[in-house]
C-alpha cells in the first residue's frame, strides 16, 4: 500500500533524499517557468503543445489542466510509480484536461489501476495537490500553501501565482492506493 504523503527515496533532480510524488511534481512544474503560448492567446506553443500531447489530446487547446497533469506524469515516470496517460484520462471520465472532472474524480474517489484522485481540506494540502479555482475553471498545483500553486494557462504562460482563498473551490490530491 502506497502512503497518502507518497514518500520514496528516490534520485531525482540531483537530490537523494525522501521525496513525496507532489514535491517533486512541483519542482518539475517549477523548472517550467516562464513557458508562454506562441503566439500569445493562442493554447499553443512548442512546450505547451508537449503538455497537452502528454494526456493524449490535441493542440491547440486549453491547458492549465494538461500542465497539473503533465507533472504528475513526469514526476511518476522518474519515481517509477507506474502512473500513465490512460489512468488520468480513466480517473477523470475520459477527459484529464476538463477541470470539472478533476473535481468530480475527488468527489467520486474512483480507482484505476491503483490510483485515485481524493478531496482534501485546505487545513491537509501538501505540495502537489490541485488546487481548483473558481467553481471549477482552472486549475494549478499547491506549492502546499493555501492559494499557491503553480499554473499553466494563467496569463498564457506558467506561473507561481497567490489568489485570495475565496478564488479557491477546493483541493484534490492524486495518490496510489
């Protein structure tokens, strides 16, 4: 069984240290800072185009969810937790870039393939979790900080950014059962 704080020994990104599966997504979204749509406006760009092709989807598109998603992909693919495009897609009713159903998946706490997406109380988020924004349209990654996450798709570009806890309908974490 898989703990919820995720912690493995892990070598990644030159540290050799207990790592837990959202720190190090968040260092990997964080290492994308800067990353802007070309052109702007457009849900497009060469790395952008990387985050949405990652869930299997085709660009142009909206994509502060394929960025969340694309982190948790890359951090599992270099901590060997067997975490794959088909089981984000299965865990959000066929759609890991719709935001609605990352929301819905924490709600339902639905299974795939030993994984599941569960809600959490803001007074629990830890790094990594998702953090959804204004009802349900938008979508970062907790730095582990109440309205701090890093994001796709906000101002066309990746960015750390602070809202107002009231921008924030709730969070959901992503954890292998």
């Amino acid at each position: 069984r898989w703990p919820e704080s995720g912690n493995v020994t892990p070598k990644l990104l030159g540290h050799l240290f207990p790592v837990s599966f959202g720190e190090a997504s968040v260092k990997i979204l964080a290492s994308q800072n800067g990353i802007h749509e070309i052109p702007t406006g457009s849900n497009t760009g060469p790395q952008i185009d990387s985050y949405i092709r990652a869930l299997g989807f085709s660009p142009p598109a909206e994509w502060c969810a394929a960025f969340a998603m694309w982190g948790k992909l890359e951090a599992s693919s270099q901590l060997k937790l067997g975490l794959t495009a088909h089981i984000l897609n299965e865990l959000c009713y066929g759609d890991s870039v719709w935001v609605p159903n990352i929301l819905k998946s924490g709600r339902d706490r639905k299974i795939v393939d030993g994984w599941r997406m569960i809600l959490v109380k803001p007074s629990n988020i830890l790094p990594g979790d998702f953090v959804i924004f204004w009802g349900a349209s938008h979508v970062g990654t907790s730095t582990g900080k109440q309205g701090v996450a890093w994001e796709g798709n906000s101002g066309n570009c990746v960015a750390l950014r602070k809202h107002s806890l009231s921008d924030v309908t709730g969070y959901v974490r992503l954890v292998k059962v």
